[in-house]
C-alpha cells in the first residue's frame, strides 16, 4: 500500500495589474511541518490548447510526489481561455517567443507574491520546472533573471536555448521520439564547462504528463528528486 501524503492544496488567482492579467495557481504544502524543507518550487505546464486545467490537472504525479518530499510547489496556469493559440508555423523560436515572454512574466508575478505571502520560504533554494512549452518559458526565466533561480529542470523544452551558464544550475530531462532544435542542447565541451546536465530517456515527449505509466513516472520523480538533493 502507498504512504498517503497528507498536504494542504490551496487554489488561488492572482491578479496582475500591470498588465490586466488573472493567473491561477495551485500551491501544494505538506501538513507534515517537520518534514517541510521550506524550498519552494515553481512548475510550469506543457501546452494545453487553452483549457485552463493543465496547472491543477495534468502533472499531479510529480507535483503531489514533490510535495510528499517536503518541497514547497507552486503550480501555474499559463493559458487562458481568452489567449491566442500557440504558434504552429513560422520560425517557432521567433513566432512563440511573446508566449514564453508572457510564461515568464507569470513566473515573476507569482514569485513576488509567494515572496510577500510566505518570506520564511528558502528563495535562495528556488527550482523551476517546466515541461515542453512552460520548459521553454522556464528556460527563458532564467535567461532574463539568472540570480532569481537556484536550478532549472527542463522536460524536454525543444525550441528555447539553454543557458551556457553555470548559475542557475541546468538539468534536463530529454524525450525519446522528439530531438531539441539546433543549439537548444549544450555541446559536450559546454556541459563539461558549466556542469549541465542533460538526461536523455526512453519516454515520449507527450508522455511526460500524467499520461506517463507508473514505470515512468517513478524515473522521472526519482531523477528531479536526485537533483534537486544534489
């Protein structure tokens, strides 16, 4: 029989004056003070077509795992209902480029509020994590604010370079039916020079959600946990 995780799940929508926006989040705290390591984390989702449920619906093995673990998590909503759809054609790293920019301004809203509303949390601790489309918005982060972020877990962003820096600390997770666009991936000389991470997996790139078997995702879970520990 599995341990039930006992956490506190609050959902909320944030209000984002500047620049007239709502977003939802979920944050996920452990009941088990004891157990709380006070670090937070920030997920972002994979494209959803707008549906508006992906934050609160769509990742729940890894965010309810990281949780279990005594993180801090929280879950953002990048698309509404009212957004344009995601780019399908042109150059992708150009015509996509105002989502990942919104993506990243959410993350930033979402980080001063959490900031305000919980100042005893390790910000200097702080991990992002994004899959596919909020990868490359994760990516993007910390391109912009690199000394906001501890480390960057990216499941298989495909279109925004990784940063060749050494802080934050980049890890990536890697699909097995989709490869990255050029220059996405660090050279090895790169990844020797910044100490990046990039693992590459036997899972599909869409699989990385919630469709992911049980097998998969305890790799998964065991892998982000190993280097946020790290």
């Amino acid at each position: 029989t599995k341990e039930k995780v006992e956490f506190k799940l609050d959902t909320l929508t944030l209000f984002d004056q500047n620049r007239n926006r709502e977003i939802p989040i979920a944050i996920y705290q452990t009941n088990d003070l004891k157990n709380s390591n006070k670090i937070p984390i920030i997920f972002s989702h994979g494209y959803g077509e707008n549906n508006g449920k992906d934050y609160l619906r769509d990742y729940t093995y890894l965010t309810e795992f990281l949780v279990s673990k005594g993180y801090f998590v929280v879950s953002v909503q990048h698309e509404l209902k009212t957004d344009e759809l995601l780019a399908m054609t042109g150059k992708l790293q150009e015509t996509r480029r105002p989502n990942w920019e919104r993506g990243a301004q959410n993350i930033f809203y979402v980080l001063e509020q959490i900031k305000n509303k919980y100042p005893d949390l390790k910000f200097n601790e702080l991990s992002l994590i994004g899959h596919s489309n909020g990868g490359d918005m994760t990516v993007l982060f910390a391109h912009k604010y690199p000394n906001f972020v501890n480390k960057i877990i990216s499941m298989d962003n495909r279109r925004m370079e990784l940063p060749r820096t050494s802080t934050p600390k980049i890890y990536t997770l890697r699909s097995k039916d989709y490869t990255a666009d050029d220059w996405v991936l660090p050279t090895e000389e790169e990844l020797k020079k910044y100490d990046i991470t990039v693992e590459f997996t036997n899972i599909n790139h869409s699989d990385m959600d919630n469709d992911a078997n049980e097998q998969e995702r305890i790799y998964m879970n065991t892998k982000i946990l190993e280097y946020l520990k790290k």
